[in-house]
C-alpha cells in the first residue's frame, strides 16, 4: 500500500503542477498544499475525497471528520461543509484528490447486482470515513495513468470509474455509497429537499411547503434531515446563504451590503453578525484572510 500511495502522491502533485484538464473527469479536483491553514468553506458535493500524503478535517454542523494519508472521505449529498488542512509543510506537502460520485452508476451497478433493496440507515450521517485499501487505491492510481494517454483514457477510463464506484459500495462504509443509488432511502429524501432549499436559498422557505415538495410529513422531514445533515432545514438554508455569500465576497470583496442582499438577507446587520457567528470573522477580515492564506499555502 505505501509504493501505491507514493505513485498517488506524485501524479495527483503532477497533475496540480500541470495546471491544465485535457481529458480530466468532469468535476475532479486536485489538492496540493505547503502549509496548513484555518478553516475554510464551501458546499461539497457527493464525492470521494482521498487523501494521498498529509491529514485534512472537514466539519459539518457540530461533527468532525479527520482524515489522514491512505483515508478518505464520502459525502453522499450536498452539504455546506468547512474543511481545513491540518498536516501539510514544504518537505512533505498535504495530496488530496476529489472524484466526483454519480448516482447515475451507483444505480446502474445496484440494478446488475441486486442490490436495490433498501438502504441500511443506521449510520445515516451524509458524511463518513474510513481506510482506503489496496483494491481501491490501486483502481485510482490506474485511473490517473489514463490521464497521460486520452485515447486510452476514452475507451478504458469509464470502466475504471465503474470500479472505483463499485470498489466504494463494496468498501467498509458502503452502505453511505449505495444509498446514493437507492431512491427509497433516507439520505435521497433529504437530499431531493437539500435539492430544493438550493433553488430557492434566497428567498424565504416554509418547511410546510419543502415536506410536501419531497412527499413526508414536517415531522419525518425534520427527524431524517437532522439525522443526515446534523442540522434542520432551516439552518441548513441558512449554512448555505453564508457559504455563497462567502464565494460572492472572494470575487467582488468590496460590497459587503449587496452581497447580503443577493443571498436573501434583508439587514446588513444581520448578515454580517450572522457570517460572524458561522465563519468567526465579520466578512471583509474572512475573505482578506482567505485570500493571505491562497498566497502563503498555494
């Protein structure tokens, strides 16, 4: 497993260094940093995040996730996360890779094995952890070979992709994985609502209205969304404002007051004491200190 996780550092650190994406998989990211930073946020998407060489933590509502060299992380629905990286230096960098999960396959692969029963909800978090083993680090690497040949990497990558997919339901938290695949389950309700509250985070919601939109009543919406998201409804929305607020700001830092506006916020106050309480620093110091830590960590 080491030699594996040394030829997955290196080519995910050259794949950063190149810069360009002429046959990458739509929606993968590459990850290389010298130097730990504070904590940043963003929506995640449901992916594999694999870490190659440092350690990173990614915080969701209350729960911590610390994840290390050789591990990884599976976020089965879109959740407004903050991540940082908590091992990294210029002699042995932090390596990460993000592979985008795509229920599409899941499904397919639940529908040719028969596994398309229910989901097992009793670890029902839309985020979990655990060790990468040899099977499926050994699948990613042949994945990112396939990046330096595009004529292979079109007839053989999707294959690869497959398996890596497969390689996860089939891992030690697989349940998380094949529930994104399986329409009956408790993490597709809250993720058809999570669905939902992103077309319309600006403007006002009625949990009323968001039960009815995905078919339960108020209270199993609010019992399944807590269980997966570690949060309500409403503060899930409200998780969500601040975090595109905070990707507006990055981009045009110098109207603090519009941006608010924008996400839905009918006071200037509220907005800035509201990013305050989430992110720890009223919005124009957070995004100055994003943007010094790009610099220093890049």
């Amino acid at each position: 497993m080491r030699t594996t996780l040394r030829e997955l550092t290196e080519r995910i650190t050259r794949l950063h260094a190149r810069g360009t994406r002429p046959v990458w998989i739509d929606g993968m990211t590459v990850n290389v940093r010298t130097s730990t930073v504070a904590s940043t946020g963003g929506v995640m998407r449901p992916v594999l995040a694999l870490v190659a060489q440092g350690a990173k933590q990614t915080t969701l509502a209350d729960r911590v996730y610390d994840y290390r060299a050789g591990q990884y992380l599976v976020a089965s629905l879109d959740l407004p996360v903050a991540g940082r990286i908590t091992r990294a230096s210029p002699a042995e960098p932090f390596v990460g890779l993000g592979l985008p999960l795509k229920k599409s396959i899941i499904t397919q692969l639940l529908l040719e094995t028969g596994g398309g029963g229910r989901a097992d909800d009793d670890a029902s978090s839309g985020i979990v952890t655990a060790d990468a083993d040899e099977e499926l680090l050994d699948a990613v690497v042949r994945l990112l070979r396939l990046l330096d040949r595009p004529a292979d990497f079109a007839v053989l990558g999707p294959g690869v992709e497959r398996e890596i997919h497969w390689r996860l339901m089939n891992g030690p938290r697989g349940a998380a994985v094949r529930r994104i695949g399986m329409e009956d389950s408790r993490v597709s309700l809250v993720g058809r609502a999570t669905e939902w509250i992103s077309r319309h985070y600006d403007r006002t919601i009625r949990i009323s209205d968001l039960a009815d939109e995905v078919g339960v009543s108020v209270a199993t919406l609010n019992r399944h969304f807590r269980a997966v998201t570690a949060m309500s409804p409403l503060q899930y929305q409200k998780n969500l404002r601040l975090q595109q607020a905070r990707l507006r700001l990055i981009a045009a830092p110098d109207d603090v007051a519009a941006v608010g506006y924008a996400v839905g916020y009918d006071s200037p106050s509220q907005f800035s004491r509201e990013y305050r309480r989430l992110f720890g620093e009223p919005p124009g110091r957070d995004v100055l200190r994003i943007q010094e830590d790009v610099e220093v960590g890049a």
